[in-house]
C-alpha cells in the first residue's frame, strides 16, 4: 500500500509540473522576473542540502520558466542561522528551508514543529506526512503571529543516530554527559540526566573532536558521514530517541515577497516542494542504509544496543516531556492534542492515551 502512495504522489507531482510548464502563455520580455535568497542551516556538499536546496531551486526555475530566481546559501553564509527568523520576517532574504527548533523562545510549539518528538512511534514516509499535514495549520499560526508565512514541510529526514565518543549502555550512563542538541532534544536529554550543548553543524566535528560535547544527535548516517563525524565518533548508540522520522526543514517565506507574486508562482512553489519531499524520502531512505553498512564495517566504531527496560523508560520520559508542552503555549497545547488524535487514528493506541486522547 505505502508504494502505491508513494507512486500516485509521484504522478500528481508530475502531472503538477506539465500543467505548470504548459500554462506559460506569458509573451518573451513582458513577463516580470521574480530574483529571491533563499537561506539554509545545511552545509552545501552535504546530501540535506544538494538533494533538497539545489533540486528545488532547480524545479521552481524550470517550473516557472524562469520567472522566478531563487539564489541558494548555506549554513552561516549570510547570517547565522538562529538569526533567520527576523532576516525572512524582515525581508533581508525571501525565502528559507529552516529547522524551527532555533526559535523555541518565540513560542514552544516551535520546538514540536516538524515531528521531532522524543519517543515518537512513527516510522515512515506516509505517516510523517499524513501528521505533518495535519499539523501544519498550528505551525502556521504560530508564524503568522510573528509576521511570517509559512509554506509547509520541506522534505523528509530518516530516523536521526546518537554517536557518541564515550560509552553510553544504559540510561544511567546518559547522567552527567553533555551532548549537542538542539530543538526539544535539549530539553530530552534533560530529562535523561545529560546537560545539551547547542553547536551549529560547522560546529560538530570540532566539538566531537575536542571533547566539548561528548556526544551528539544531528542527522542520520548519511548526512553524519558526510561531514566525517565517523571520524571522531567511537559509538553509536541505539535506538536513538530524541527524534525519528521527521522534516529537517520547513519551507517559510517574507509575507510581502508572498505577496507580489502571482498565483501560478506561488503555486509553482508549492509544486517544487512536493517533488523534493518526493525525492528526498527515497534518496535518503536508500542512501541512509547504504552510508548505516559502511559505518558497520569501521570497525573503530561499536554499536550498542541500549536495554530494552531503559528503552520503555525512555519512550515515557519523552511523552511526559510533550505532556509538559501542554501547559507551555495554547499552541503547543494544540499541537499535542491534534497530535494524539492522529497517533490514535494511526494504530499508536498506547501512546495516545499517554498524551490524554480519549479522556
């Protein structure tokens, strides 16, 4: 079933991209060009950044016919990225493919926003985005209420891996430890007795190597790899709960650019987004467990398997964590209600009652 999803959502997107080349009706030198910025947290050279950033810049050019120009930068290049917030709500840049966990102080929900939920039972492309949908009128009003406009989910990222320098076999070896996190990952790591460290990715690799965090969650093998975090990694220590299957980056835009632009183009935009949502579930699903068998055969690096006693403990400490958000914002109220209703309509029975759906 979850193929033959994926491959009506593969059809709708292209048959999205025909009727939008077909529709450039406009005559040569009358038709405005639209040139946008377009910022990331992802580092260019990294699989999140050239197969989610450069293909969909590539989309919407072709899509639009060139109407529409979006100038990619990565990580830190024009401004750090905790300031891209107010530089998109500000209109330094028009566009941005942005993790919302950087700006958990403008409201809580934010920290919730693209399913990065400690303990979360969902597994897979369908269900990440059948709740990622539902939820996305929530994330959307909690950035209008800060003068920004919010296009939705941008693309799908596998489950994320701890790695580790030092052993951790258990949940009491977590007491103690400081590990980079970011998002509600900080405050779930709290909870597990360690103390969170926030380092941007160019930050990482020199953390790790250094001893200034001990360990650290960011991305998943592939994306680990790429930016040589094997390197300076001895464990890696599974399963990694802080966050499974979820969106990297959500796709937010400067209300007034939004504006200007004419509906073929905004949908354009929307267009462009699908397919790499499309694209990347596969690229990096595959390409994940190809980089997951080279990481198995360094044999400088043990995999440990965490009890399966800490493991249950840590799933309820991860849900007692979202309970909490209940009280932090009426948004994130919302957003875990509206949250375990999809959990309960999903098969995740259990851990929706734990979130109070039903009572």
């Amino acid at each position: 079933m979850k193929k033959k999803v994926g491959g009506l959502l593969f059809l709708v997107v292209m048959l999205f991209l025909s009727a939008c080349q077909s529709s450039q009706t406009i005559p040569e030198g009358e038709a405005r060009v639209y040139k946008w910025r377009m910022v990331t947290h992802q580092i260019p050279g990294t699989a999140r950044y050239e197969g989610t950033v450069v293909p969909f810049v590539k989309a919407v050019d072709e899509i639009t016919g060139g109407r529409l120009v979006i100038e990619p930068f990565g990580a830190n290049v024009l401004f750090p990225n905790d300031e891209t917030f107010d530089m998109v709500k500000n209109g330094v840049v028009e566009l941005a493919a942005i993790y919302t966990g950087f700006w958990t102080g403008k409201d809580p929900v934010f920290a919730l926003g693209g399913g990065t939920i400690p303990g979360d039972p969902i597994a897979s492309f369908d269900e990440h985005f059948y709740r990622s949908d539902r939820l996305q009128p929530i994330i959307d009003q909690a950035y209008e209420k800060h003068g920004i406009k919010n296009l939705g989910a941008f693309d799908y990222a596998p489950e994320e891996i701890l790695i580790s320098k030092v052993p951790i076999r258990s949940l009491e070896d977590f007491k103690g430890k400081n590990i980079r996190a970011a998002g509600v990952a900080s405050l779930y790591y709290g909870k597990l007795g360690a103390s969170a460290i926030s380092l941007s990715a160019p930050e990482i690799y020199t953390g790790l190597q250094l001893g200034t965090v001990d360990a650290a969650e960011f991305n998943d093998y592939l994306v680990n790899g790429e930016m040589g975090l094997d390197e300076v990694t001895k464990y890696v220590v599974d399963p990694a709960l802080h966050v499974g299957p979820s969106t990297d980056k959500e796709l937010i835009v400067n209300p007034k650019a939004w504006d200007e632009l004419p509906d073929d183009l905004k949908a354009a935009l929307y267009v462009a987004r699908d397919k790499v949502r499309y694209e990347s579930a596969i690229a990096y699903g595959v390409e994940s467990r190809k980089a997951m068998k080279e990481w198995e055969e360094n044999s400088d690096i043990e995999f440990i398997q965490l009890p399966e006693e800490d493991v249950e403990e840590m799933r309820r400490l991860g849900f007692e964590l979202l309970n909490d958000y209940k009280e932090k914002s009426d948004l994130s109220r919302e957003y875990v209600e509206e949250y375990a209703e999809v959990l309960a309509e999903l098969g995740y029975t259990e851990e929706a009652k734990i979130l109070g759906y039903g009572e």
